[in-house]
C-alpha cells in the first residue's frame, strides 16, 4: 500500500470508513505515532483521536491497516454514543462482529523477536525458549519441577 503521506489522506480514509461500516461521519482528529510499537493503532478518549502506528501501512497489506482503522472506529463510535467501548465490553464486542473488525492485529514481521537461549528440563525435557537469559540455579520446570539446563543452539 502506498504510504499516506499526510494527515488530510488519512483522515479522509478514516472518514470513508466511518461512513461505509458505521454510517456516521468521524469528526475528530486521527494521526499517525511513530512511537506505537506493540500496537497497531490506539482511541484515546479524552482527546477523541485516534492514533495509528505507520509501520503498519509500510509493512503489512492494505487489508491490515483497514482492519486496525475499522477497531479503532469501534472504539470510537461506541465512546461517542456513550456506550461501552473498552474491550470486554459487550457493545464493543457486538459491534466488532456487526463490522467485521478484528479483535486484534497481527504482529509486525519486524517486531517478532528470535529467542536467544534454549533450556531444557533434565526431567521431562521440555525445551523452554527465552530472549532473556533463566537463572538455573534459582528456576525449575514449570511442569514437572525438573532441573532446567542450558542447550547450545544450532548456529
């Protein structure tokens, strides 16, 4: 997807789905934020601004984007009508359904972390993956109460 270079294409899109999904204009502001990470978009309520993470539109398709814009709309539509928009709420819920909004978004293909140390219960031998080194002297398996021992990974 071409990346929406300012604000006016964005809010115009955001609009277009408003209106096509909800039947009700957007009338607030939305804008991207560069310092999202684990997320792809967030409703800020007492702002009623909608923030949306750019690294979704440079690395994800198209459909992806749209699904975190129509969520977030969900979040907002339900904000403004004083209804419940928080996530287990079942207003939101419904209307994620009605909509066809995903609950969640995918991971970014950049954010996913490799894990870097492998253990490995000596009792059940369970393989546990970590990015954080386990201190073995203080933790057991989690299963079986083993003693976990580091694996060297292949290279």
């Amino acid at each position: 997807m071409e990346l929406l270079e300012n604000e006016k294409k964005l809010f115009e899109l955001v609009n277009e789905l408003s209106i096509t999904y909800f039947h009700k204009p957007f009338m607030h502001e939305v804008y991207f934020n560069n310092r999202l990470r684990t997320t792809g978009g967030r409703y800020i309520p007492s702002k009623k601004v909608i923030e949306l993470n750019p690294k979704y539109i440079v690395e994800m398709e198209k459909e992806e984007m749209i699904g975190i814009i129509k969520h977030e709309l969900c979040h907002y539509h339900l904000h403004i009508e004083g209804k419940g928009y928080k996530h287990g709420d079942r207003d939101f819920r419904q209307l994620l359904k009605e909509t066809g909004s995903p609950r969640f978004c995918q991971p970014l293909p950049s954010a996913k972390k490799a894990y870097k140390h492998v253990y490995e219960c000596t009792a059940c031998k369970l393989l546990y993956k970590r990015v954080k080194r386990v201190n073995t002297q203080r933790y057991r398996c989690g299963r079986c109460g083993g003693k976990l021992i580091k694996k060297q990974q292949p290279v």
